[in-house]
C-alpha cells in the first residue's frame, strides 16, 4: 500500500501480502518505509537469505541499513533430528545498534546494554558479548567481548569474568571465558579464541592453543596436549599432556602425563590413563608403572605398579612394590609390596608385621636369620634385608616394623617407627643397613626362638652383622618368668648375698636398661634405674 502526504512530503508504503524488496533482491521487508527528501526510514522485519532484522527505526542509504536499536537473528533450515524437527534458530541477539552495508559485505552490531546476551540454540550455549561481526559471504560471525574486568554479569556464582555459558540441561552452567569467537551457521559450530582456561568441578583445564570448539548440542571438541591443574585452590598437582573430553561443568575424562620430581630434581613421567571425578567431584587419576620402565621413586628405591593421584592430596599413592639400591652383594635385593602416600624428599615405605612378601607372593626378610639346620645345637645366623629367605622354614631371630627410610647422612637404609627414627630412646625395634660397610646393626626385641615348657623367655638389646668378619654379636638383657619354689629363690638370694667379691651390675654396660624400658612405661623404667643408682636395689619390678 502506498501512500503519498503532499504537506509533508512523504512517500509512505505499507507492506500487505507481499513484502517490499531491496538491495538487488538480498533483503525483504515486512512493514513500513517512508521516503522524504531527507532519506529513508522505516520499521518492521528485513529478512536476508539467513537472517532476519527487527527495528521500529530504520534508516536507509544506497547500500546500508543502519538502527539504533534492533534484534537480530540467524535463521536456519529446519532439519529432523532424533528428538524430531530441529529448531531452525540458530543465532538470537537483542537490543543491537546494527550497521549493514551491502557493498562491504558485512554487518556490524553493537550492543546498547554493554553487554548483551546473545543465544546460540542449535549449539544450547549463550554468550555475553559487546559487537559482532555479520560476514555475508562467508555464513559467519566474528564474536567480541571487553576485558573481563569490564564485564558486569548479574550471578550469584564466582565466574570471573566468564561470557559463554552452557545452556544443555545436563551441563550444570558449564562456563568460560571467550574475548573472540567466530561463529559458522553453515556448519553451527563455534570457534572460541584466546581462552586461557576452564574450570571443570577442581581442575582447571589449559587448552595447547587457547581454542574451544563447540557444536550442536552444547558437545565440546575434545583437546590435546592440554594441561591440567588439580585442583585449581591448591594446585598440588599438573598433568601435562593431556587428551581431554569435558563433558559438563561437573564431569570430564582425561589421560596424560605427570611430571615426577624427586628430592634430586630429576623428572621422571607417569602416564595416567584413566582422569575423572570421583563423587565428591575431586579430581583423582590411576596409571601402571610397569616393571621394564625401570622407574625410581629416588635413586635409593626403585618402583613398579599401581599410582593413584587425588587432588586434594599433596602427594601420589603409590601400591606396588619397592626395591632398594646398594652395592651390599651379599644382602639380595627384592621387592617389598606396600601402599602408601610417597613424599619424594622425604620417602617413607610402610613395612608391616607380619609375613613380607613381594608382588608375586615370595616371602622377604629384614634382620637376623637362624637357618634351619637337622643340628638344633648348630646357631647358623644370615642377615637380611629385603632379601628372600634361603628357607621357608628359617626362624627370624630379629627384625624391625614401621616405616623404611634412607638417610643420607648416615648412608644407612632404617627400618623403625617414624617416632623411633627420629629419637633411637623411644621403644620398640630399630634396624640399619650402612650401605659403604655393608654391616648391619638394630637394637630391640630378640625372639631366640627357645621352646621351654612352662617357661617364658624374652630378651631385648643390641644386634650387629659384620660383612668384613662375618660375624653376629647379640647383646641381650632378658626375664624368665616360670614357677619357682619361694624358699628355693630366699636360699639362692641369700647364697649370693653372702658371697664374699660379688660387685653390684654396672647398667651402664649392659642392656638391661633398654630390656626394662620395653616392658614398662617409660617412666617406671627411669624410677628402677634412679633407685638402683642410689640404693644399689631395685625395690619392685
């Protein structure tokens, strides 16, 4: 419908059934035009070829489309897919200030509100972005956003400056911050720039070259050589290396490689091949080091098996088995099984009680070895440490529990508790293996392995092996405790009280202090010794 004003000079036309038809047939409008000698004006619905432009105030040139305020959308073919007819929508802005200029070939949009939210529904994203870019020619758009400390985004939640926005119902918000992307409605894809990061549950996550791609269906691509910081508050832990698949703000799956650092600073690399969330959402990741790897948790204990890492842990689980290293030949190296956290400067291998085994189930000593002679009153003793036994049936005389660990200073491997290791005064068993003299030395419980009937026999004190002489040395204080005849123990006290010679024990040279302190408190131990020091008696035991 065309009307034309003579007082105001005004052509006005009025679409009805058939639109109006611009720019060598690219655009069609429904609505309203006005023409005065001033230029062209007009509101209502421009569609393109893809798109569509919504005003009630347009101005046009010879070539340009310009509004302040506009919606602007890309409208694509409508598609079935498994879930029936695909929304054809594949781009929705509001509130743009458009420029379109048809020579140029492009349309610029900017948006009125600082930053608007744009929506992407075929790829169910959003994005908070301040200009786009419209390529006509090309089918796509090039995306911008200012600084992030520019950015205002009404949201309970600590996005640091996040802009695209996952809207997938199964996502959970997943988010990141994107300064440039390019969107392709040919293909409805979109090509994020120069994201530093995303944050997935506690990891952060590096893409290589700063890019995320996204598709239909909010499905991201997976990266390579990415990096991984777990978790991003502590960052005890970093994976490089890293193929990964996010597959939610709470969820992604990963393998990669984990840099190793020993007290020496060398590097050794542990594939994980399996990275996930557990249902805390902590990060944990488990790999195998195999045996042919040749791997050390420092240069005085080799390592092969299972690693398991969990993010809020400062160090790596370690469940396998250890070796230790020293050119002692006649102690056998073997593998020890155990399970524990390993701090690379300060490496403590739990060693329990109980039969010691390797991986493949072979029994392993530490300390003194009886071997098992047809003689019962032939004493052959063998060392140990970590080492097989030459017999099944071979009886322990002296070993040691609690934490294996090496000492530098001393050159010596120490097997004790972690209390026992620091002070040698504390109770319990303490053995050492000096790796330059290949001797071997403990104090502690000695099981003599003596069967008597009716009586019980222990003996506690000092135990070495010289590798030069081949010789053990036992030291040992102990109590018998069986029934005794109360006037046979008067007769034979008083026996050796009125022998004429007798000097009283000098404790100082004998084990008995070490012998008592491990049967009582420590306390008590000091009380009979200040009172045999003072009246030459111990008063009650």
């Amino acid at each position: 419908i065309v009307t034309y004003v003579p007082k105001q000079k005004v052509l006005k036309v009025r679409t009805n059934k058939n639109p109006l038809v611009f720019f060598n047939q690219e655009a069609q409008m429904v609505g309203m035009t006005a023409l005065t000698d001033k230029g062209m004006s007009g509101k209502g619905l421009i569609y393109f070829k893809d798109a569509e432009l919504g005003s009630k105030d347009f101005s046009f040139s010879r070539w340009v489309i310009d509004a302040d305020t506009s919606d602007f959308n890309l409208i694509g073919k409508e598609v079935e897919s498994e879930d029936g007819m695909e929304n054809p929508l594949s781009f929705d802005s509001k509130n743009q200030n458009a420029h379109v200029d048809f020579e140029s070939r492009k349309g610029e949009f900017k948006s009125n509100s600082g930053t608007s939210v744009t929506e992407f529904p075929k790829n169910q994203y959003i994005c908070y972005i301040d200009m786009f870019t419209w390529l006509m020619d090309e089918d796509e758009m090039e995306l911008s956003a200012k600084d992030p400390g520019e950015i205002a985004i009404e949201s309970g939640l600590d996005l640091a400056g996040s802009n695209f926005f996952s809207i997938h119902p199964e996502q959970v918000s997943l988010n990141f911050r994107a300064p440039k992307a390019r969107f392709s409605y040919k293909e409805n894809v979109i090509y994020c720039e120069k994201v530093t990061y995303l944050d997935v549950a506690d990891a952060r996550i590096f893409p290589e070259d700063e890019k995320v791609i996204i598709r239909k269906k909010a499905k991201m691509d997976p990266f390579e050589n990415a990096e991984i910081v777990a978790n991003f508050i502590t960052k005890y832990h970093k994976i490089t290396e890293a193929h990964v698949e996010v597959l939610a703000s709470r969820a992604y799956e990963a393998s990669g490689t984990y840099p190793y650092v020993d007290s020496e600073e060398n590097i050794q690399t542990i594939f994980f091949e399996n990275i996930r969330l557990d249902t805390a959402y902590q990060t944990v990741a488990k790999g195998v080091i195999e045996e042919s790897a040749n791997f050390r948790l420092s240069n005085k204990f080799d390592f092969y098996g299972g690693v398991e890492l969990y993010a809020s842990k400062p160090f790596l689980t370690f469940d396998g088995a250890t070796r230790i290293n020293h050119d002692c030949n006649q102690f056998a190296r073997n593998w020890l099984t155990f399970r524990t956290d390993v701090d690379p400067t300060n490496i403590q291998i739990p060693v329990a009680s109980g039969d010691l085994t390797d991986l493949e189930g072979n029994g392993i000593a530490i300390g003194l070895v009886k071997r098992n002679t047809p003689n019962s009153d032939n004493l052959e003793i063998y060392p140990a440490f970590l080492s097989a036994l030459e017999n099944e049936t071979d009886h322990i005389l002296f070993t040691s529990t609690g934490v294996l660990n090496y000492n530098d200073a001393a050159k010596e491997f120490r097997i004790s508790s972690p209390e026992k290791l620091i002070n040698r005064a504390e109770s319990g068993n303490y053995i050492a293996l000096h790796i330059e003299s290949c001797s071997m030395e403990g104090d502690g419980l000695v099981d003599l392995g003596l069967e008597l009937p009716g009586v019980e026999f222990e003996t506690y004190g000092n135990v070495s092996y010289n590798t030069a002489t081949k010789l053990t040395t036992l030291n040992l204080s102990g109590g018998l405790d069986f029934y005794f005849d109360k006037k046979a123990m008067e007769f034979i006290s008083n026996a050796i009280s009125s022998s004429e010679g007798l000097s009283g024990v000098d404790l100082g040279r004998t084990t008995f202090e070490q012998a008592v302190q491990e049967q009582v408190s420590k306390d008590e131990a000091e009380n009979i010794r200040a009172d045999y020091t003072v009246d030459g008696v111990v008063k009650k035991f």
